[in-house]
C-alpha cells in the first residue's frame, strides 16, 4: 500500500476514535456544549479531508484523470468500480457538509450535523476504509 495513503488510514482511524470517544449520544447535550460541538465539527472537517485525500491519490497513482472538484472524486472511484455508488453519493454529501461548516456558509443546522455523525458517518468512514485496505 502506498505509504501516504496508509498515513492518511492510520490518521483517520485515530480521529474517528478520538471524536466518538467525546461526542455525546444526546442531540440536546451536542447542541448545548459549544466546545464539544466545535471539536467534533473540526473532526468532521479534517477526517473528511483525509478521505478526499486518499480519494485523490488513488486517482493519481492508477492514471486516471484529476477531477475539477473534490466532491468527484468519489464519482470517479464509484465509475471504477472501487467504492459503490451509494457510497460514493454520501461521501459527496459530507464533503458538502465539510464546505458548510468550514466555510460557515449560512446556519448550521447543529440537529443534522449531529445525526449525521450519529447514523451514518462513522460506518461510511469505516466502510471506505475497509474497501481502499482491501483494495490496495
């Protein structure tokens, strides 16, 4: 495996468990703990990056070509069979989430960002990872 993208596993690995280690499982105790809240959405922001990351060096290192926008990236990895589509789609959507709340492009809604985290993230996360292990 190539060494950056074992780097970038082992760096998003780390973060996951440091972020679920400290979130809260009450949406209201999320919402009222600025600090924890902040924390967690600079988890978000930097594991999302990681996955982007990855996307965009096994897009470099098997030839294909470099996409205009991070968010295809995942398209291109679904196209090749190397994630699934579905996959794909919600690893998109949390790179539009990382942009909202990097870039604090109007209200964050903090209710969605913390079901988000709660439903979905951590298995995408860990899903993504198991296939670009499995894969290399």
């Amino acid at each position: 495996m190539n060494l950056r993208i074992k780097d970038k596993i082992e760096e998003i690995e780390k973060l996951v468990e440091e972020m679920y280690g400290f979130m809260p499982q009450d949406v209201e105790d999320y919402i009222e703990d600025h600090k924890t809240k902040a924390a967690c959405e600079r988890y978000f922001e930097k594991i999302t990056e990681a996955i982007v990351d990855i996307a965009f060096l096994i897009i470099k290192e098997r030839g294909y070509k470099i996409p205009d926008e991070d968010k295809l990236a995942f398209d291109i990895l679904s196209s090749v069979k190397i994630i699934p589509v579905e996959l794909a789609q919600r690893l998109k959507n949390a790179k539009g989430m990382r942009n909202i709340l990097a870039h604090e492009y109007g209200r964050v809604d903090d209710q969605i960002v913390f079901e988000a985290l709660h439903e979905f993230f951590e298995d995408d996360i860990m899903q993504f990872i198991h296939i670009i292990k499995m894969f290399k």
